[in-house]
C-alpha cells in the first residue's frame, strides 16, 4: 500500500470513523476478489438476479445513503448499492447525495463547511422528510460494512474520481466496489490509480461506445449504465455485451413513478414492464425500490451455473 495512503487512512479512522455493525446479509453477494467481481459480471447469457438500489434503496423510516438502509435492502435481494460522496469541511468523505443537508437531514448549508464531528450530531430524514435516528456514515463505515454483503457503487460526485480510487485501494475494496465515471478523463484516472477497480461507466450512446472502446481501458473492467430508460436500446446492449461488458438501465425515473408518488401500491401490475428492461438487453436494473422489484423478478432464485457461489444466503 502506498505510504501516504495507509497514513491518510489511519488518520480518517483516528478523527473518530464509528464502526456501525449490522445483522447478516440474507441476500449476500460475495464475489471475494477482483477477478471475481470480473466473472460476476461477464455476460454468458445467464440473468444475474440483482439490482441497483439507487441511493441504497430509500423507504419509510429508511432514509438514503443510510447503512440502516442497506441493510434492509439485503435483507430482500441480492444488491448493488449506489451511493453518493461528498466531503466534509476537514476532509472525510461521507454519504449524502445533496451538495447541502437541508432535505436529506436535520442539518442545515453545505455539506462542505461542516466538519465530521459537526455532522455526527444530526439525523437523516427517510424518503417522506421524516427524522429518523439514524446518522450520516463515512465512505469509509459504508465499505466496511459492505464486505461480504453487497457491492457498492459510488456516485463521487465532486470528488474526483482518481482520489476515490486511491480510497478504494486502500481498504483493498477493489472485490466489492466500482467506481461511478462520467467521462473518459474519470475512467482513465481510475485505472491508473488501480486497474483491479471497476467502474460503472455512462454509455447511453453509440457515441458514448465508441469513445470508451478507444480508451484503452478493458471492457472486462466496467459495467454500462445504458440511460434512465425503460427502453434501452437493444442493438447497443448488444454492441456492450459483445465487448464482454454487462449494462444495466435505471427505472427510478419512469417505472418506479406510480409507487413513489402514491398513485399504486404493488409492483405486481408492472412485472411485464420491468422484465421488457431485461429483455431489451439490460442484464440488471438500477431501481428505487429495490426490495419490491428484487422479490417481484427473481422471487430469491440463485442464478444458474459458475457464479451462483457469489449469491449466498445467509
């Protein structure tokens, strides 16, 4: 491990990182190591029985970006869980979506003029601006915690994407977390702090294929966020999946609508919806609701062949 790295490390965890236990994942994902987050992911024409719990998967009494959150939402499925970073007044990274506390807590301005200490006084809302008490973790907690649960994807926001990856290498996380990208700069940044990290990488368009494909950067190495879509194009899921990537579409915009916003009360109705996603080529979906849709699609079913021995039940 580089020096610097270890000594910021230590320093983060000496500033006063809180460990937060939580119970057993039932729906663990374990790929183990970063060869075997590669396999996971590489397309062989068997249905991975996952989804991307957007911010964690936000509910009633469960705010996002939340370990409580997290928690919950493996105890329904297997999961990614995308997550977002910000950075405090001295430094630490932690889990808020938001530039500012205002809608996500009890705090009040930036999340950057607020030290670590400062933040750990105050409570995060749920979904319906209820406080709750449960507080605002560290990256550093969220890692941790993730390990031989789930994988988490991080959303870095304005952290840049090469000191993400240097905070990934030092947990030696590169088995379970990917780094989000947003450009061909974040992804070649990326890589060279680390080429064992995966990336989850914007590739809504033929463009967006064509750039990456000349980046030099394995396909083996990312999965393709395909668009906020219920319709993903299914020539370029195909282009994807070829190149040996596996894609997956985000429905928190337009399928997952008629349950946030109160106007159904199952899933059910929309299962032939959901799994046209799949069809159309998304090997996975990044959804709101990640403990409805996990249940409604694979019913807690393992996949078949090599890489059921990611998929443990516990």
């Amino acid at each position: 491990m580089n020096p610097l790295l270890a000594v910021a490390l230590f320093l983060g965890l000496a500033a006063g990182i809180r460990a937060q236990p939580a119970p057993a994942a039932a729906f663990a994902l374990d790929p183990q190591t970063p060869a075997g987050l590669r396999a996971l992911f590489r397309p062989d024409g068997v249905r991975l029985p996952l989804v991307s719990a957007h911010r964690g998967g936000a509910g009633p009494g469960l705010p996002e970006n939340c370990l409580a959150t997290f928690a919950a939402t493996v105890g329904a499925t297997w999961a990614m869980l995308e997550i977002d970073l910000r950075r405090t007044k001295d430094g630490t990274v932690v889990l808020m979506h938001d530039a500012t506390l205002d809608r996500t807590s009890n705090g009040t301005g930036p999340v950057s003029a607020r030290t670590l200490a400062e933040l750990r006084s105050l409570r995060l809302k749920d979904g319906r601006g209820q406080l709750t008490d449960h507080g605002i973790p560290t990256l550093d907690e969220a890692i941790a915690w993730a390990r031989g649960k789930a994988l988490l994807v991080l959303d870095r926001k304005e952290v840049p994407a090469a000191e993400v990856a240097k905070i990934v290498t030092a947990h030696r996380a590169e088995a379970h977390v990917l780094v989000m990208t947003y450009s061909i700069k974040d992804v070649t940044d990326c890589h060279a702090v680390n080429p064992e990290i995966m990336m989850e990488v914007m590739m809504g368009t033929r463009a967006k294929f064509d750039e990456f494909d000349r980046s030099g950067v394995p396909w083996a190495n990312i999965v393709a966020f395909v668009g906020h879509t219920a319709k993903p194009d299914p020539e370029l899921c195909r282009l994807i999946r070829e190149k040996g990537a596996a894609t997956l579409a985000g429905t928190s915009r337009n399928l997952d609508r008629p349950i946030l916003e109160g106007r159904a009360a199952t899933l059910a109705p929309q299962r032939a919806d959901y799994s046209a996603v799949l069809e159309s080529g998304a090997a996975f979906i990044e959804t709101d609701l990640p403990r409805e849709l996990g249940p409604l699609l694979y019913a807690g079913n393992p996949p078949t062949g090599p890489k059921a021995k990611f998929f443990l039940r516990r």
